[in-house]
C-alpha cells in the first residue's frame, strides 16, 4: 500500500497539546467524565495533564471488551481522557488522505433513484463477513509508516493500541480509529471495483456493498474475491442478486413491444433485497407510460424487529422500577423524533423514526405495524409481563398518546438533553 498522488495532503499540526485537543471534546463528555467543567482554565488543567501522559514514554491506552449480541469483541477505552487523543488521531488520519465516505442517507437516496430506472440492469447486493476482524492491520501500519504522513507519536500510540498481549497485531472494533482505518484499507479497493467494465454504482457503507452492472453478475463475483485477497471474505449468506427485467423478458425482446407467455405473471412478480436497514421492492416491468419503475421502500424485517425488542425491554424494565416517566420517554423517544445537542456545540443533530428512515414509500401501512405491537403490550401487559404491569387510566391515556404513524408524518420532535439519553438508552444495551 504505497502513498498515491491521491493520497498526498499538506501536512498541519498534529502535536498534542491542551489547544489541539480541546477541539475533540464534546457535550457528552462533562457529563460523561466528572473532571470536565465549563470553566476554560480547569479544562486547560486537565488537558495539559493528559497531555503530560501522552507524551510520556510509557503512556499506553488500557482497553478492554464485551461481546455484543453477534458474538463479536467489541472494545472500550478505560480512561475515558484517552478517548479524546483517539478521536484527533482519527481526525488527522481522515484529513491526512481525504476520508469522506457517504452518508448512509446519501447512499439510499442514490440506490432508490437508480432503482426508479425503467433499462435492464442487475443488482448486486452483498457484505464482507467478519469485516473489522478480517482486516490485515500490519498493511495498514506499513502504509502509514511508508507514506511518513501521521506523527511518530500517533503512529506509535496506533500501534500499542492494537498490540495484543502476545505481541501480534490484530484489528479490533470499538474504537474511534478503528472505522477511519478500515476505510483506509479499502480505499484502493472501492477504486478497482467502480473501474470494473459493466458496474456503472458501486458503494459501500462499512461492509455492506451494492453493485449496480449490465455485465454477468457471477463473473462480478469472482472479481470481487480476488479483489479482497485471503483476508477478506464475502458474506455467502448475505449475499444476493437482482436481475431486471427477467431473463425470459430480456430474451422475448420486451422493450421492442414484443410479449412473452410469461407477461401477466411478471408484471406481479417483484424482486426486493435489503440494504442499509431498508427493504427495496421493485416491479420486475417499469409504469409503461413513465418508462420508470415504481419502487417501494420499507423497513427491513431485523429494523423492524429491533424496534418491537426496544419496546419490549422499555416495558421489561418499567415491571422492574415502576417509573412510569421514564417508560414515556423511551416510548417518546422511539415512536417520535429527537434534538440532541450536536457535539461540537452546533445547533442540535436531529433522529428519530423520521430521521432514521425518511425514504418510507408508505410509512401509514409500514408503521401501522409497531404501533399495533406497541398497543398490544400496553393492553397485554398484565399477561405478557407476568402480571408484573398495571396502568391506571391516566397512565394509559398518557402512553396511547404515543404512535410511530403520527411520529414520522407530523415530525414530532422533542429536545432531549446527553443525560436523559443515557437513561432512556440504558435497558437496550445490545439490542
């Protein structure tokens, strides 16, 4: 992995000082960390004293794990200060080679248009299994060591962090360097596959891939693979391919006003495939008077599924604390929408169902479904809590007053501050 003329950006300053880092402190974390105040002397104070530590010569960030719902390590930080010197890391590798992957909206708003496309064309829809895991680390340290563009300081502190006790590397998921890294890594890869004769899209959010190409897809397939090398697998199970129109119509010569006996099955017969926490369905003919194709767009079944566990738990822990406020925040804060204050003290980031899934083709039959669950265990919660959970009449008057339909159409926000989020968040940890 050699430097590219792509690659090459002015150096600025990396050094670590109390006025560089006070840069990669955020709102959450005076509350986060009990030493943080608003008092611009004291912060100073504290800083300087990590950076007293950075720069000794056996500062070390100490980590440790958990293993998340997929049985994958997932590492945090110990010191929470250290958390700060990680986050400039990442920015100076972000802005050392110009690391400015979509956005996951971007990325669906494009799919949704190429998919409106009335032409032929196949999809190719797929992940690379074990992602973080997989990535050779020892490349990517080769590189930044060869291109000389990262500070020795951060380079060594990059290269403790992923030390395992037995002194081999290995890359790990958790850390703030972690995601900037693997685009790194990637980077010569998503150049190769968009040079490919036949894909006209390509994009990738993390692991997940779509591949839009009028060439053979299995072809595609096995030229991804080689792409990948040994350490990178795709994910067989994830992996799925789209061909519009069918075949049969491709072959019967549909688009020069010719009918095959299969015409009026096809026009029923949809393809889908899920991407980014949506489900794409599309007519396998385009409208024959706009030549486009009319696609729907619904959440997928695991972000629906995600959904009705958050509303489960939020329910599992009210049996258990009986604070009825904070059941109604959590139902608020999944069935509306959310301001949060933006961590660099701008303005506020906005989330929420509309937020999160803002391309819905039909959000009053896609959300009729959680708010049928979550009334189903507001009226059950006797029976299906164990005869843990009574409401009043006030209380149920209160939380019917909460649907995902009327959240995402009216936009219904509410301003939540670093605090209650944590409190809300805390019974759907994993989940």
């Amino acid at each position: 992995m050699r430097l590219t003329e792509d690659d090459k950006m002015p150096l600025f300053r990396q050094t670590f000082e109390a006025s560089t880092l006070r840069k990669f402190i955020r709102r959450s974390d005076f509350w986060k960390k009990n030493n943080f105040c608003d008092d611009r002397s004291e912060l100073d104070c504290v800083l300087s004293q990590l950076c007293e530590r950075i720069w000794d010569i056996h500062y070390k960030i100490e980590t440790k794990f958990f293993t998340n719902q997929n049985q994958k390590r997932v590492y945090v930080i110990n010191d929470y200060d250290d958390s700060i010197v990680l986050r400039k890391i990442a920015s100076d590798i972000k802005r050392i080679y110009q690391l400015f992957p979509p956005s996951r909206n971007e990325i669906v708003e494009q799919v949704i248009s190429l998919l409106k496309d009335g032409s032929s064309y196949s999809i190719l829809r797929t992940d690379i299994k074990s992602f973080f895991e997989s990535i050779p680390l020892e490349k990517i340290i080769s590189k930044l060591s060869d291109d000389g563009l990262l500070s020795p300081k951060s380079l060594s502190i990059i290269k403790n962090l992923y030390r395992n006790e037995d002194g081999t590397t290995s890359f790990k998921r958790g850390f703030s360097t972690s995601s900037i890294l693997s685009e790194l890594y990637m980077r010569s890869f998503d150049r190769k596959i968009k040079e490919i004769d036949g894909v006209y899209y390509y994009n990738r959010f993390v692991d997940d891939i779509v591949i839009f190409t009028t060439k053979d897809t299995k072809h595609l397939l096995t030229i991804i693979a080689t792409l990948l090398g040994e350490n990178l697998k795709l994910n067989e199970k994830k992996t799925s391919i789209t061909i519009l129109p069918c075949e049969k119509y491709q072959t019967k010569g549909y688009y020069k006003h010719k009918k095959c006996n299969e015409s009026e099955q096809c026009k029923y017969n949809n393809k889908s495939f899920n991407y980014l926490g949506y489900n794409f369905t599309i007519p396998c003919l385009p409208n024959k008077d706009t030549k486009e194709r009319e696609i729907e767009v619904r959440l997928s079944k695991n972000k629906l599924n995600k959904y009705k566990t958050r509303i489960t738990k939020s329910f599992l822990k009210y049996a258990k604390d009986r604070n009825f406020d904070l059941l109604i925040d959590r139902i608020s804060f999944l069935t509306d929408n959310s301001k949060i204050p933006s961590e660099r003290n701008i303005g506020k980031i906005m989330t929420g169902i509309y937020y999160t899934y803002p391309f819905l083709s039909n959000p009053d039959n896609e959300l009729c479904e959680l708010d049928k669950y979550l009334l189903n265990c507001i009226h059950c919660s006797h029976n299906a809590f164990n005869g843990q959970i009574r409401f009043t009449r006030e209380q149920l008057k209160a939380i019917k007053k909460y649907t995902f339909v009327n959240g995402f159409k009216k936009q219904i926000s509410h301003s939540v501050t670093y605090v209650k989020l944590a409190q809300i968040c805390e019974c759907w940890k994993h989940a």
